[in-house]
C-alpha cells in the first residue's frame, strides 16, 4: 500500500469515530447553553482548562513520547513490553506524585470544585495515555472505537446528570470524568495491555530515551494551553466568568473544526514520522500539505459563511454577543492547522527543542496582545490575540523547515484566492443579510469545488473502482 492510501486509509477509520462523537457533542450544544447559565457553563470550561494545564506537568509529556517509540518497534514483542512496562509503571508514580501533593495544597484552597480537579486530571492522563498506546502499536480502529465510547459515555451522563438529576456544572464535570475512566479501562483490556506490563521489563534507559524526547514539549504543551486555554483565565478574571461562558460558546464552532484537523493530525504524524528517512520526503510533503490546506482552508470559509443561520439554531439566545467573535476564531483555528501540518516534520525529526522554542515565544506573544486590547475591546482581545499568534508562529516556521530541512512549496494562486473569498465572506457574515447570507454560501460552495476538484475526483475513482471489487 503507497503512502498516499495509506494516510487516506487510517484518516477514514479514525474520522468515523471522531466525527460520530463530535456530531453528537455539537448537536448537544442547545442542552448545554439552554439547561446550564453562563456562569455554570463558564466553570466548567474553566476547570476543563485548567485540567489542560495540569496534563503536561504530572506527566511530563511522556504519552507522547511513548507514541514515537512505539512506531519504530512495532515487529519487536520485546521492545514492545520494555517500552509500554516503563511508561506505564512511570506514569502511576507520576500520578501519585500529584494526588500527594493536591493533599497537601488543597485544605489552602475553598473551592468546591476543587476535587473534580484531581480526579479528571488522574482518568485523563491515562486514558491519553492508553490512546497514544493504541496508536503506536498501530491499532487505529481501536483508537477510533475509544474515542467513541469516551463521547458517547460522556454525553449519556451529562444528560443524566444534568436534566435528570440536576446537577448543573458538576454534572456535566462528573460525566466527563466517567466517559474518560470507562475509555481507559477499555483500552487496557481491549490492547490486553496487561500482557506487555511487567516490572521485570521496566528499563532505565528506556524511560531516560522518552523524557529526553518529551522533556522539550512540556513547555510546548504549556505554550499551546496558554493558546487554548489561557484566555479563558485572562477573560474569567478581568471581564467575569459570565463572559468566559460566552467565549466558551462561541469557540465550540472554531473546537469542532481544529477537532477535524487533529483526527487527521494522527495519521499525518504517523506517515511523515514513517516516511522522515526517504529520499522523496520533501516531495510527498509538499504534495500532501498543499491538497490538504486547499480542503481546510475551504472548510473554514464553509463554517463562516453557514455560521449566520446555524449559530442563533445552535446556541441559546442568552449567548448572543459571542457571534461577532466566531469568523475570527475560525481563521485563527485554520493557522492553527497550518503549524500542525508544518510541525509533523519535526516530530519525524525528533527535533522536540524546535516546537518548544517557537512555540513559547508565540504564547508570549499571546498574552501581552491579549493583555494589552482586552480593556478596549473586550472579549475580541481573546480571539484576536490567538490569531496573531498562530499567524507568527506559521510564519516562522516555514521559514525554518525552509533553512532547516527543505524548501515547502506554498500555491501562490491559491492563497491569493483565499484571501479574497476570505475578506468577502466575512464582510458579509457580519452584514447578516438572509439573502447575502444565502449567497455566501453558494460563494463558499463554489470556492470548495474550485480549489478541490482534482481531489474530489480522485477520491470519487477511488470509491467506484471499490465497489467495482466488492461486486
């Protein structure tokens, strides 16, 4: 099987369960801001947040080294053991580590919710865990099907715990915390991961090898919390946590789309991580990332424009004020897509020191924009100061690889085109016309099919000469 099918192959099997998952959570968004007020739904975007920031910490990114490990030992049973034995045997000290320390912190600190911190941080770091494992071993339906039960578990008890027995913001933070605890325990039966653990195959140099991969991407995870997540804080504090509810709200739309990204983000990583010693790498990469921006790049411009009829359907009237700020998070979401597709090639690379470097330098570059606009223009100082940063980070490292490695090959005509489809779509988001409305749309339509027909052709041949097969 070529690369190119390969990577279309586990997308397909990892966007059925993702995307499954991700419908049913959008669908729920009128639950969500009907049943919970902005201050509730405001807690529990900031707890969630700061489980984000505690993530990367306790476990010192080591997840994600165990990921690229697996990769290179996936025929070796041996290897298997001592890697999958160390990480996990690691990752339980690290936990303890943590839940001694919140012993100690938290009588200082009259939160009630304070004990919801704790456990989702414990059932989030090893159901990342598991997944990552799932991906290194390359049992990507596994992973899809996890992904899965964690949404569909998730939802099943947030409306238990809200409408039935409601209990408002914990509720819905004690369903997240039960969808995650279940999607670890399936993992590890269904992985049999018991059968790799053994203190017997734990290796010093093993997990030496994995910090030293991971240890730069601590600050890496911090920069991308204070992209994702530190706004909520600056929002909460200065402007209130009724404010922060309505960002909150706003960004779900911007979230599903970065989510479509990431689904196809594992796959990508795994193909240029596969193919970083081939002699044609610079070609496949350049030929993939402009096919792959022409489609992310028309499916924001599609979310803009449908944006004005699908967020007052979406979204509870008591959230009105975020709809200004949605076309504006859509853009900094789509350069948020662009690092992505960059930062694949130092993953392959190992190069751990270069995504941090940049990537704190961007999050500080975030909080002082932030900072500085907020008292003048109040929540679009959030969104704003995200897109500024993902434009300078993007910049940067194309630049870079460009030095570093090889030259990345940019559609000149394309991005020319975007730009103004771009400016015309927005212009006419906040005009909020029905009728201009409607014509964006067509707009958007056309520009899709304009930029990916070649594409939607191949893949069209594709899907024919399999049922040709199967009959």
């Amino acid at each position: 099987m070529n690369r190119e099918k390969k990577l279309l192959k586990n997308t397909m099997i990892i966007t059925i369960g993702k995307i499954c998952t991700q419908l049913i959570t959008f669908l729920l968004l009128p639950l969500y801001t009907g049943v919970l007020t902005t201050a509730e739904y405001g807690i529990v975007d900031l707890l969630n947040t700061l489980v984000s920031l505690c993530l990367p910490i306790v476990t010192l990114q080591i997840e994600q080294a165990v990921f690229r490990e697996l990769l290179e030992v996936r025929n070796n049973e041996k290897e298997k053991k001592k890697i999958i034995s160390s990480t996990i045997v690691t990752v339980i000290l690290q936990s303890i580590f943590f839940l001694i320390l919140f012993i100690i912190i938290a009588p200082f600190f009259k939160n009630e919710y304070k004990y919801f911190l704790a456990t989702n941080v414990i059932v989030y770091i090893f159901s990342s865990l598991f997944l990552q494992i799932s991906r290194g071993l390359g049992e990507n339906k596994k992973y899809a099907f996890a992904s899965f039960v964690s949404a569909l578990f998730t939802i099943i008890f947030n409306i238990l715990f809200i409408l039935a027995i409601n209990l408002g913001a914990k509720g819905m933070l004690l369903g997240t915390m039960i969808g995650q605890g279940i999607t670890a325990i399936y993992l590890f039966f269904s992985l049999k991961l018991y059968r790799y653990v053994s203190l017997n195959y734990i290796n010093k140099e093993i997990v030496k090898r994995l910090l030293k991969y991971s240890a730069p991407l601590i600050p890496n995870a911090i920069s991308w919390w204070v992209f994702n997540a530190s706004d909520r804080l600056i929002v909460t504090t200065l402007l209130g946590v009724e404010k922060n509810g309505i960002l909150a709200a706003s960004l779900k739309f911007s979230t599903v789309y970065i989510t479509l990204y990431n689904v196809f983000n594992i796959s990508w990583t795994e193909s240029i991580s596969v193919a970083i010693k081939d002699n044609d790498l610079n070609v496949y990469f350049n030929k993939m990332f402009n096919i792959i921006m022409r489609f992310f790049i028309a499916l924001a411009v599609g979310i803009i424009s449908i944006m004005p009829i699908l967020y007052p359907i979406m979204i509870n009237s008591r959230f009105n004020s975020g709809y200004g700020l949605v076309p504006i998070s859509i853009l900094g979401s789509l350069f948020n897509v662009v690092v992505g597709l960059i930062s694949v090639i130092y993953v392959g690379k190992k190069n751990t020191k270069a995504i941090a470097n940049t990537s704190v330098v961007s999050a500080i570059i975030n909080i002082i924009v932030h900072l500085v606009l907020i008292k003048f223009i109040g929540l679009y100082a959030a969104i704003i100061s995200t897109l500024t940063a993902f434009v300078i980070m993007s910049v940067y490292r194309i630049i870079d690889i460009n030095k570093t490695y090889f030259k990345i090959e940019l559609d000149k005509k394309m991005l020319c085109k975007t730009v103004f489809v771009v400016m015309v779509v927005v212009v006419l988001y906040y005009i909020n016309n029905i009728f201009l409305n409607l014509m964006s749309i067509l707009i958007a339509i056309l520009f899709a099919w304009n930029l990916n027909k070649n594409s939607i052709k191949i893949i069209i041949n594709m899907l024919k000469n399999k049922v040709k097969k199967v009959r």
